[in-house]
C-alpha cells in the first residue's frame, strides 16, 4: 500500500439543499480551526505523511474530510491515508468504510485485528472495556503507523475531549495534564496529531449529520461508556446549558497557562523568586528539623 498524494474527492451528495448550506458554513468554520490548530502546533510539514485514523464515527470522518480539503490548497505538500482498524466487533459492518473510502478515492487500508476476543476475556464482565480497547487499538495503529513510514498520526479528539481529560485528570488524578493537541508517543517514534483540537463537538456532529457520512457506532461491543467520563460530560453539558460559552473559556485557558499563578516548583523557579544573596536556601528537611540542623551547620545559637 503507497501513501500517495490525492485530489479531493468530490463532495458526499448532502440530504438536502438546508444540508448543504449548513455543510458549508461549516466547513469553513471548521477548516479555519483545523488550520489554525495545524498552524499553532506546527503539526504538518512538507513531505508529511499522515495516517488518519478513521473509526467510523463523527469525529474522524469530519476530521478525514476537513483534511482532505485543506490539502488542496495547503502550503505544504503531504500525504493522507486513511486507516481503520477492525476490531472484529460482533456486527461490525466491515464493508461501511472500504466503501465510502473508494467512494471518495482516499488512499486507505483497513487493519485487522481481534481486540475484541481480547478485551472481552480480559475484562471482568460488567466493567467498562474501552480504555483496555483504545489502547489495544492505539498499539495496532501506532505499530502499523512504523512499518508503513507514516511520519505523523492524526486522530480525531476535538476541543470537547480536549477540556473533558483535562478535568477527568484534575478531579480524578490530582493533575493538572489533558490531551495535547501534539504530541510525541512514550517510545519517542511518534509523532501524534490533533487537528480537531479547537473544533466544538456540537460543530462537529452537525457536520457529519449535513454530510451524511455513514456513522459506524461504537458501542457494537455493548461496553458502557466509562462512569467518570461519564459525570464530567454531564458537568459539561449542564454548564452549556446554564452558561453557554464556559467549555470554550476553559478551552482556550488550556492555551494559556501561567506557570508562574500555579505552584508547581517544577515548572516556575519560585526559589529564585526575589532571592537575596547567593547562599543556598534550606531545604523543608532543615525546616522540618527545627533549629538543631541550623545551630550546627552554622556553628552559631539558633536561639532567639
Ligand atoms: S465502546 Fe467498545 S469498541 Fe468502543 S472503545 Fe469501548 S470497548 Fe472499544
């Protein structure tokens, strides 16, 4: 399989004339973020080759799409295939993309593997099986991605997901971490791509609903969504709701963060902070001790 250089296909015929105003409108928004994201994190280069990984569902056919447009009038030359992993879902409807792929001539290759057999042994029944799954999936792409010389991995997250890892990591880790919008894999030999990362979820499902694009679900497995991620949803949703505009002031906080108003030491050098002189601060192990340790490195009464 060559990862070649494709013209965009033609258009998805859209469902109806309001369709396809909407579609447009759309897109546009959504290729001025995809752009600006693959701008401000430097995330495709010339001669790139970009394995988009496609599951099926909203987020990767619109990022797919979006993608494909802006290659035509992109500065720099890349690549794009697509590729889905089949995981050998019971029901999977394995003929849905290969179809639509060759439908709108995007070079693409469909992995098999049977995670699925996988997951469902290893996880008790009962338990939540998609963190098990994606990363199993995660380890086919990632593995596929080396063998075929793919130079960046683009997946679908948008700003959505961005800002609900954000707080899963907070309220359940003690983290001040998300999901970046770039990023190197552990082992160094991947470079991971977001280009979603400013695009609204809401934006996103209205432009796969305009496009019609044949949404495969992710839920053949009967797995239930993960309950944490499952209550921080909610929380998003009820603050839209209650203040519409909040999950996009927290997004663009992820794109501005101030060392220096946190209190991380690792990351903001507080110790230098209006230091006077050159000697070396105690350390909290000197603190913790008392006097004695003063008294005795300083050879003097740390008496009052
Ligand atoms: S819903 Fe099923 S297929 Fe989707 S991530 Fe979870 S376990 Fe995997």
């Amino acid at each position: 399989m060559n990862a070649t250089l494709l013209p965009l296909s033609d258009p998805l015929p859209t469902p109806s004339r309001r369709g396809a105003h909407e579609a447009n409108k759309l897109a546009k928004r959504l290729r001025h973020q995809v752009g600006r994201a693959i701008a401000d994190f430097g995330m495709i280069e010339e001669g790139d080759k970009v394995m988009v990984c496609l599951s099926g569902g909203k987020d990767s056919y619109t990022m797919l799409d979006i993608l494909l447009q802006l290659q035509k009038k992109a500065p720099v030359s890349f690549s794009i295939t697509a590729v889905n992993l089949d995981q050998k879902q019971p029901g999977f409807p394995e003929h849905v993309l290969p179809e639509y792929l060759k439908s709108i001539g995007v070079d693409h290759h469909i992995l098999e593997q049977d995670t699925y057999s996988v997951v469902t042994r290893v996880v008790p029944e009962g338990k939540t099986m998609c963190s098990l799954c994606s990363r199993m999936r995660r380890g086919a792409l990632y593995t596929y991605a080396e063998e075929q010389g793919f130079t960046k991995i683009a997946l679908g997250h948008h700003r959505d997901d961005l800002v609900a890892t954000f707080f899963l990591n907070l309220f359940f880790h003690s983290k001040i971490s998300g999901m970046p919008p770039k990023l190197l894999s552990d082992d160094g030999k991947h470079v991971v791509i977001r280009p979603l990362a400013y695009a609204r979820e809401e934006d996103i499902a209205a432009y796969a609903d305009a496009r019609a694009f044949p949404i495969i679900p992710c839920n053949l497995c009967g797995s239930q969504e993960n309950l944490q991620r499952k209550q921080v949803k909610k929380m998003m949703d009820a603050w839209e709701k209650d203040t519409p505009g909040r999950v996009e002031q927290i997004a663009r906080a992820l794109g501005d963060i101030r060392p220096s108003q946190l209190s991380d030491p690792k990351l903001f050098d507080f110790l230098s902070l209006g230091k006077r002189g050159d000697a070396d601060l105690p350390d909290a192990h000197a603190w913790l001790g008392g006097d004695g340790g003063r008294a005795e490195d300083a050879g003097d009464d740390a008496t009052p």
